[in-house]
C-alpha cells in the first residue's frame, strides 16, 4: 500500500516505522524543519518538509497513486479540513483523521445513521473522513477498565464479548510460580486460555512444556467474572479503591471523572467499578491550570477540586496523599505522570496509574514501580494499523511492547481454511485462534482444537508480529 502519513510527531513516526517494517510505501509530511531533518535520518521513506494541507504538497507526495491518507497533526481542524480537501479530488483514497474533540465524533456518527438511508455509493461520510481515530476515549477506557480489576494488571476488552485479557505478574511464591503450562488447568475449574507468556528476556507464545516462574507475565484469556480468580492464582490481592486521587483534568482526565462520579449526568462512558465500595468513596481531582479546574469545579460541584501542583511535597503532606488507595495520574507530560506515580507509589500509595507515550516507556514506568501504565500513542496507531489491514481485520492490538499482535478478524466467506478443524491447521509458535463467534450468533467462546471454522466468523486471534501479515494471508486466501 501507499500511505501518506501528514504529522510526524510521536505517533506519525511510530506509525510510519511500523509500516514501513511491513513493506508499505510512507510518505511522511511536517511543516517543521527541524522535526522533518531528525526523522529522515530514522526512517527509510520519503519525508517532505511541507504543509500537508496544501493540495500541492499532497500532488507531489502522490496523493493520486496513494491508497490511503492519515492526518495526526495537532489540529483537529486541519486534520478534518485536510481529509475533505482530498474527498473533493481523490474520494477514492481512504482518509483517517485523529480527532480528539468527542463533539465531533458526536456529529459524525449522527451524519452516519443519516446518511444510512440513502442508496449504496451515494452516502459518504463527515468531511469524507472514512475513520476518525478519537484516542482520549480509548486511553480513558483503558484507565477504568484496570481499575475495574483493582488497579493491578493492564486489561484488553473486545466489543460485544464478556471475554478479557489480561496481563498479571506471577508472584514469588504463588502457585503458579514453577509449574508448566500443560498443568495450569488442574489449578482453576473455568474455561481460559493462556495467550502469551513474558519473561525476563522475550515474549512467546507458550508451549506446554514452558515452565512459568515469578516475575513472568502472564496474557490469560478468561470470562470476565473469572478475573478476580486468576489474579489471587498468581499471587495478586486485590484491594479495594475507596480514596482515589486523580491528576489531570484535560479531555482524558474528564473522561475518567465522568466514569467515576456516576451523579454526572452527561458522562460519555459508563460506570465500571466492582472494586469500588460507593458508601466509602472518596475522589479528589488535582490539577494546576486554573482554566481546568474552574471547569471541573462546576462539573463536578460536590467534588473536592484542587489547584495544585502535584510535585509540591507541601500539598502532598497536607492532602495526606500517601494515603490513597489509587493515584492516577492523566496529565499530557507523560514523563512527569511517571515519575510522580513512582514517588507517591514509594510513599504509601496503594496503587498507580498513569498515561505514557509509548510501550516501551510502558516497561520503564513498571520497573520503577508503576502499577498499570497506559501507552497512548500505541493505541493510536493499532486503530490506524486496523483500518489499514483492510475490512476482515476490525482491531488491531500490540502487546509485549510490540513484539506480539492481537487480532479481530472476520474470516472471508471464500477462506481456504472453511470448515476446517483449529486441530489441524495449527502452527505452534506461530499463531494460536483465541475466540470465535460463529456469523450470526451472539457471543464470542473460547476457540479450542475441534472448533470449525467458517467464512463469516469473529475470530480472535495472537500472532508474532513478524508472522501477522503470513497468518492473515493464511486465512484470509481463498480456496483453490
């Protein structure tokens, strides 16, 4: 494919390094000549030093040959406007625009059921934007569903499925800590899988004679009411979230309050939280923008609202902070959200989470004590990667700081691997099928060795990144 990628800041670049480690054809467009000099010397495609609102720059980048164009300026205006520029010229290229403003999502999907109606080939969507990419969302959601589970472990959710994988520590000590991974079901009397395993030095796709020890990672599949269970397996208690601290009040920061403080009654996404006893809560909201706060002091009038700088030893001491129970820490500086949830994580707070850049700050942030760390810019490009590997592929999710991919996929009705047993296509190490969900049924359930696939299928699946675009050919070739 050729992608024409216009922003090359954290994200583009990532994206742009991604696709091009799987052969795509990047072009890379920034209006900042310092910015444009250091990424041509990382990456090995073209990088033009230019506006990429200019329908001139976009010529020359080769717009009219481009299957696609990904707009990740920091302007949602420049990014929408940008995309029906091109809708007016090139309508058959497919645009993806980052949008963080949830209005605009809002107006979008309400043009979308409009235009529903119309006739096939005549309804095109909001500015021709084909996927608007609203990352605040998918990072908020990401905060609450960890919280859900205590604040312990990161946890990946699939849509319409009560299936999760979560990601938890093995514990020294635990009874899991030496066993093998062909005895782990003679711990537990519930279905699961276990979808990958990370120790110390790689990241695999486990086989039965794999021994777990403490301070592995474990990926394990299992029905969300099962959860809790696993945790304790491993050795992980799970305490309650009754006094939460949360700092940062941007786009994200209100996302999560809006969840947290249910009374709102314009929150955009919903209630979670098991773990939290309603009667006992407690949450403060901290952040040192006066425009921010004013804000959410009126949003949220019966909640205490500090303007404060969370670095001041003096507010902590006075707020009794090391008290909590849960810090989280949504700030747009990533660096400072995971140097002050590491101190305030060593000065008694039960547990932290905080937002990152990336996957690999995501290990760091862990090393130095960090419970959960969400890695914004990661989420981003799995749901541009997603929209790119074409409509079988409806999710794209990285792990392991990038070395394993989740995949949703729906299997072609003309797939090669119609009716055939998981048993006898499998290719150990390589891929492993997690939950199907049959066309026209409702539910997703744990694939094993005997399930039939069919063309139409929900599939989950794991693959090694270096395998994904061999296993997607796989599955998705037609037959002879």
């Amino acid at each position: 494919m050729k992608i024409i990628i216009i922003g090359a800041g954290l994200t583009g670049t990532e994206l742009a390094k991604k696709l091009i480690s799987e052969k795509n054809d990047v072009v890379l467009i920034d209006n900042n000549e310092e910015t444009v000099r250091h990424v041509s010397n990382r990456l090995d495609c073209m990088v033009i030093h230019s506006d990429g609102n200019s329908l001139d720059t976009l010529e020359e980048a080769g717009i009219a040959r481009a299957d696609a164009l990904v707009m990740l300026t920091n302007s949602d205006e420049v990014n929408m406007i940008t995309c029906s520029l091109v809708e007016a010229f090139y309508p058959k290229v497919m645009k993806i625009a980052r949008v963080r403003n949830y209005e605009y999502h809002i107006k979008a999907r309400k043009t979308a059921r409009r235009k529903s109606a119309e006739p096939e080939g005549e309804a095109r969507p909001l500015y021709g934007i084909d996927h608007m990419v609203y990352p605040d969302m998918e990072a908020a959601m990401a905060i609450l569903r960890a919280i859900e589970h205590g604040a312990v472990t990161d946890v990946l959710s699939f849509e319409n499925s009560e299936y999760e994988i979560m990601r938890v520590e093995v514990e020294e000590g635990s009874r899991l800590d030496g066993q093998r991974v062909q005895d782990l079901r003679s711990f537990i009397d519930t279905s699961f899988l276990l979808v990958y395993l990370e120790s110390k030095t790689e990241a695999t796709l486990p086989m039965g004679s794999t021994v777990i020890q403490a301070g592995d990672y474990l990926g394990i599949l299992a029905h969300k009411k099962h959860m809790e269970s696993f945790l304790e397996l491993c050795g992980n208690r799970i305490a309650e979230l009754n006094r939460i601290a949360l700092v940062g009040v941007g786009h994200i920061g209100t996302l999560i309050a809006d969840s947290l403080l249910s009374h709102h009654k314009t929150r955009k996404i919903p209630k979670l939280f098991s773990s939290i006893q309603k009667s006992k809560q407690k949450i403060i909201i901290i952040d040192k923008d006066e425009q921010r706060i004013k804000a959410a002091a009126e949003r949220y009038p019966d909640t205490d609202v500090f303007k404060a700088d969370i670095t001041d030893e003096g507010f902590i001491q006075e707020e009794s902070l090391a008290a909590y129970d849960l810090l989280i820490c949504a700030t747009h500086n990533h660096e400072k959200n995971m140097v002050i949830s590491a101190y305030l994580k060593s000065l008694g707070v039960g547990k932290t989470i905080c937002l990152v850049p990336s996957g690999s700050f995501a290990e760091i942030a862990r090393h130095i004590g960090v419970d959960v760390a969400v890695p914004i810019k990661d989420t981003v490009v799995d749901t541009i990667v997603g929209h790119l590997r074409g409509k079988s592929v409806t999710g794209v999710h990285t792990v392991s700081d990038g070395d394993l991919e989740i995949i949703e996929y729906v299997m072609p009705e003309n797939s090669r691997l119609n009716g055939r047993a998981l048993k006898d296509i499998a290719e150990p190490g390589s891929f492993l099928v997690l939950l199907q969900k049959p066309q026209g049924e409702g539910e997703y359930v744990i694939a094993s060795g005997n399930t039939i696939l069919n063309g139409g299928d929900n599939l989950v699946l794991i693959a090694n990144m270096e395998e994904t675009a061999k296993v997607l050919n796989y599955f998705g070739g037609s037959e002879e």
